[in-house]
C-alpha cells in the first residue's frame, strides 16, 4: 500500500497500527503500537481482563515499543 496517496482531511490523522498478542506465564497480552510518523505508542492489556492494562510507552521503533511493553509485562511477576 502506498500511504503517500491516501487523503486524509484537514483535521484529521490516520495511524497505522501494528498489533501483537504476547503470551507471559500462560497469560495472553494484546499488544498494540501506534506509528505516528517519527514517535511510536505502545499499549497493552491482558487479553481476557481489560481493567489489567499495561502503562503505555514512546519509542523510536516498532521493536522499542515491544521491547518496553515486554519488560514492563514480565516486571510484574
């Protein structure tokens, strides 16, 4: 796809979003990072219980968001 053709009104953005499902200790996370041009957000909850969310992150990279979000998941024991 060619991002460089789609129109986007004034006002307006598009994200692409690249998502993850990551497992920890039988625990299934969705993973979710926003690219946004320069800046990357990574977010996070466990799959099956939506109030357990993951502190979102910034980075430089797709694989610095995942790397934060993967830390942060197994920091919690």
């Amino acid at each position: 796809m060619d991002w460089n053709v789609v129109k986007v009104p004034e006002g307006s953005k598009l994200y692409r979003i690249h998502k993850f499902t990551y497992m920890h200790s039988g625990v299934n996370y969705l993973l979710e990072i926003n690219e946004d041009g320069s800046s990357w957000i990574g977010h996070g909850e466990h799959a099956t219980d939506k109030n357990s969310v993951i502190p979102s992150v910034n980075g430089k990279s797709v694989e610095d968001c995942l790397n934060q979000l993967i830390s942060s998941i197994n920091s919690r024991g």
